[in-house]
C-alpha cells in the first residue's frame, strides 16, 4: 500500500498537479485506496499555489525541502 506520494510542480511529462488530479480520480473510482500527497515547488505565487491545493494536495512545502522540512510534513499527515 502506498502511504505518500511527493509531487513537484515542475516535471517534464506531467506537472504535479496533473499528477495529483490522476491519483485523486483513480480514487474516486475505487481503484485505489486513499493516498497522502505531499507537493514541492518553488513558485510561491497564490495562483500556482491554490491550483496545486485544488488538485487534491494536502500539503505544499518549498524547494529545495531539508530532511527536518519533509519529516515535519510527514508528521502533519500522520505518517510517522
């Protein structure tokens, strides 16, 4: 079972909240069970930044993301 997925806004084949939209919509369909998302970007920009939390992510955190950054996260969702 996947516990986390980490995104970034900025990859090539897909951004990450194309990315997110997919894994929510497979949910939704029951395809799979509920996963936690986590999205890294480097924009800061409201636009970007509310179009990443409609996609589906619970958390945004900046890049580039330290250790301490990313385990604070985890915590957030209950993950560790």
């Amino acid at each position: 079972m996947i516990k986390l997925i980490i995104t970034d806004e900025n990859m090539e084949y897909m951004n990450g909240s194309e990315a997110i939209e997919c894994v929510r919509k497979m949910e939704k369909s029951g395809s799979i069970k509920h996963v936690n998302i986590i999205s890294c970007t480097c924009h800061s920009d409201e636009l970007t930044l509310k179009k990443i939390l409609d996609a589906g992510s619970q958390l945004i955190i900046p890049k580039p993301a330290d250790k301490a950054t990313l385990e604070e996260a985890m915590r957030n969702l209950n993950i560790i």
